[in-house]
C-alpha cells in the first residue's frame, strides 16, 4: 500500500518554513494580532464558557450558605448531647 507521503492526491507534510520577504507588521502589532485572534478561537470553541463561569460563582456562594447553615442546624440539633 501507499505511505502516508505517498498516497496520490495528498500533499507532502510541511518540514519547515523559510520566509523570503520581511512582513510588513512590527512586533507590537504583530503580538496584538496573534493574541485577538487566540483569544477569538477560544471563544468560538466554547462560546457558552462566560455564561458557565459567571453561574459556577454563585454556585460556590450558594454552597458555602447552604454548608454554613447545616452546620448552624447541627449545632442547634446535638447542643443537648455530651
């Protein structure tokens, strides 16, 4: 059978990149670039992850009441006991 190079229709794998021409972006510009663009493909990738962390506050927040107030319960159901 073929390899995987070798099947037709298929490309050769890329080894390396040799650049001819300077861009035409400083590095700034070029930093910011790349970091909107990383940001934006995080956000298309989960887009519901805001949503998801802003609920996960005020679930940790409800269970630190909920924890508080059984421990109040205990205390008031086993203060008879010694």
């Amino acid at each position: 059978m073929y390899g995987k190079a070798e099947q037709p229709g298929l490309d050769p794998p890329v080894t390396g990149l040799k650049i001819d021409t300077p861009g035409k972006v400083d590095a700034r510009a070029y930093d910011q670039t790349v970091r909107d663009i990383t940001n934006f493909l995080e956000y298309a990738g989960e887009p519901a992850a805001l949503k998801r962390q802003s609920i996960g506050v005020w679930v940790v927040l409800f269970l630190a009441l909920l924890t508080f107030l059984a421990y109040l319960l205990k205390t008031e159901y086993w203060k008879d006991v010694h």
